[in-house]
C-alpha cells in the first residue's frame, strides 16, 4: 500500500480467503481517531516469497515509520526473519 494508494484512514481492507506469496508494506498511516484496519477475511495464509534470505527488519506484512494500523487474523508461515515487523512505527494494534 503505496503513497499513492486509494486507501484512506478510517478505511478496512478485507483480504479474501486463500494462501499468498508475497510482502506487505503498509505504505501510509491512519490517524489516533482513524486508524486503518488490514484484515483477514476468513482463512488467509501469507507466506514470504524468499523464506531463505532477508534479515532485520523485514517481515512479511511490513510497517517501516507508519502508524494507526490493526492488522486482525493472519497466519503467517516461512518467514526468513519476521512475521511482521514494525520498524519505527507507533499504535499498531495486531
């Protein structure tokens, strides 16, 4: 979720059910009153692309300088270094 992404604070994004391969970085912040929500919508499994590499800080949701975010049901497998990680962030709620 880039700058440039139409998610807003206060917005929910439901993940739909199903394994994904990939990292996650929370590119923006809610706010003390609008936090943003990042939630599992039934059985979802996440899984890093490159289990074998990668060191501090990565993980695979990634939260670098960002804030107001609960992140809500996932189960995340093969991890190289973190499931998440939340470099310099502040109020995350997991």
């Amino acid at each position: 979720m880039s700058e440039d992404s139409p998610i807003e604070k206060g917005d929910t994004v439901l993940v739909q059910p199903g394994t994904y391969t990939e990292l996650i970085s929370l590119g923006k912040s809610g706010s003390d009153s609008q936090r943003i929500t990042l939630k599992a919508n039934g059985d979802v499994t996440l899984r890093d692309p490159n289990p074998n590499s990668g060191g501090f800080p990565e993980g695979v949701i990634q939260s670098p300088g960002q804030s107001n975010w609960v992140i809500d049901g996932f189960r995340i497998e093969n991890t190289s270094w973190a499931g998440i990680s939340l470099s310099d962030a502040k109020n995350i709620t997991v």
